[in-house]
C-alpha cells in the first residue's frame, strides 16, 4: 500500500475514534449530572465506561455504583479482576451475588440462555438502583456485539438499561484503543465470558463440571501465556471429550506440553483432549444457531426512566 494512502487511512482512523470519544463524552457527563449504577464486570468496555463514569462523577459531585455479580457462571478470576479495577479508580463497588442456576429454565442450557440470565442479573442491579433512588443503569454492549448473536440485548432493552459505547458506535477496538490512551489496566486483557458458552446448547449446567472447566482453563493460561501476555483460550466440553481452542500461534506451545496438558485435564475427568484446528473463535459453540437464526440487533433508548 502507497506510504501517504497508509497515512491517509490511519489519519481518518484517528479521526474517526476521536469524534466518537467526544459524543460518548458528552453522553457520559449527561449520565452524570446524577446518580448511576453500571452493571461492572472488570472487562474492557465496562471498565471504560467506569473511567469516564468515576470522572464525571467528581466534576458534577454526583454518585457512581460498579455493581459487580458475583455468579455460578463467571470465573473467579472476573471478580477478582473487578476488585482490582474499581480500586484502582477509587470506585464504589458493590458485589451482588446472585445463582443463576436457581431457574430451572436456565439449566438445559437453552439457545436464549443469555437472555433469561441477563434478565435476572439486570433485574437485581434495578432492585439495588431503585434502592439508592438511581435513575441511570449502564452496562457495556459495544457496537460490534450488535452484529452477533446476542439474546441478552433483549433483556438490556426492556429493562431500560443503557448501553452508551454501542450508541455511541464503539467498536471493540476503538474500547481498547481509548482504554490504553486513559491507562485502564484492562486495555489489552483477553474476554472471559459466562462459562456457559463452553458448553453446547441443550448440555445440563452443573456447577460441578461448571468449575472443573474453569480450573482447566486456568491451567492451560498459565501454561500457555507467559504473566502479562494476553492470549485467548477456552476449554469447550462435548459429553466426555475437552476441545481446546486457542490462539493459533499457540499451537506449537500445545504439541510440546501435550503431555502434560492431557494429564491434567483427565485429571479433571474429560476423557479425550482435543485441539480444535481453527483455532480460538469467540462465539464458536453459536455456529447453527447463528445460521438458523440470524440476528440484528439495535438498541433504542428514549431517556433514563425505566421499568420492568
């Protein structure tokens, strides 16, 4: 590619980032002439809106709850990670917990899984906002989770939750790339999504093979990604057999400690250790249901009142 096209490109990049940051600005200093409650997870997008939540909070002397849910089907590693992040910004974080596995609905692990959890968690970060007479719920949706397939933006819509990087068109890039200029320690660590999507729709979410997958993935980061390295990993389980997907540069690392690898995980009772040859992909176990149900998603907000 012509130097001065590269430039010409990276210039309108630039531009275009920096003309987004000044609308989720200005979206951000409304949200904060009065309390909020963000629905914190410790990731990236949540973690931006937390930054510029904390403040315009000081500017307008106003309040901000990170209310952060302590759950059956996030890793540990995500509530610890939370803590850390809100400390960092001197943000008042709350720890819900709450046991998604209590719904009976929930436990066959139903393609609108996302949906009925979300509800329940949002419906508890309501119950908590209408405690502290907040009038504002944030939660961290960017633009490109609009593109997929994503049954939990239902709930975010009825609820009347607001999902200010995805109004603002912020993509997952764009997040990282302002998290790294405003120094969140987050900026370039890897998602950890519900440990539910390790499973494929329909298995039965036991609590028990819940954590196995968990320490498995820790594991295989541990053994895999060197401390400060990012890197993706997931352990996805069909009936007895694990399949690892990871980052394809990884996958000279996996052959080398196969040994040890396939130890530890029939340690944790998976009978038949697999690589998956493509490679890490977010969202792998949503193939057919992406193919059969295709989705678009938008958000429509019209205010700050919200209701069940």
């Amino acid at each position: 590619m012509d130097f001065n096209i590269s430039q010409q490109n990276t210039g309108l990049e630039e531009q275009k980032i920096r003309e987004k940051e000044a609308q989720l600005a200005a979206v951000m200093d409304e949200y904060g002439k009065g309390p909020v409650c963000l629905a914190f997870s410790g990731g990236v997008d949540s973690s931006l809106i937390l930054k510029l939540a904390c403040d315009t909070a000081r500017r307008h002397g106003t309040k901000v709850w990170a209310v952060t849910f302590d759950t059956m089907l996030h890793p540990a590693c995500d509530l610890e990670n939370a803590k850390k992040v809100a400390e960092e910004m001197d943000a008042s974080h709350v720890i819900l917990a709450v046991n998604e596995l209590e719904q009976e609905e929930l436990r066959n692990n139903p393609v609108n899984r996302c949906y009925l959890c979300k509800r329940r968690l949002f419906l508890r970060l309501q119950e908590f906002a209408l405690e502290k007479g907040c009038s504002v719920m944030l939660e961290g949706t960017n633009a490109d989770d609009l593109k997929v397939y994503r049954p939990g933006l239902r709930a975010v819509r009825e609820l009347g939750i607001q999902s200010p990087l995805a109004d603002c068109g912020l993509t997952k890039k764009e997040v990282k790339t302002l998290a790294g200029r405003y120094g969140i320690s987050t900026a370039s660590r890897p998602s950890t999504p519900c440990m539910a999507t390790r499973l494929p729709y329909g298995a039965r979410l036991d609590s028990d093979l819940l954590k196995r997958i968990e320490a498995g993935e820790e594991f295989l980061r541990q053994e895999l990604f060197s401390e400060g390295r990012p890197g993706n990993v997931r352990l996805r389980v069909h009936g007895d057999t694990a399949r690892l997907e990871t980052d394809a540069g990884q996958f000279s690392a996996v052959l080398e400690k196969r040994a040890q690898i396939t130890e530890r995980l029939k340690a944790l009772g998976f009978t038949y250790i697999t690589l998956d040859l493509e490679g890490f992909r977010s969202g792998s176990m949503d193939v057919n249901v992406k193919a059969s149900m295709p989705q678009t998603h938008t958000l429509p907000h019209s205010g700050t009142d919200f209701r069940p």
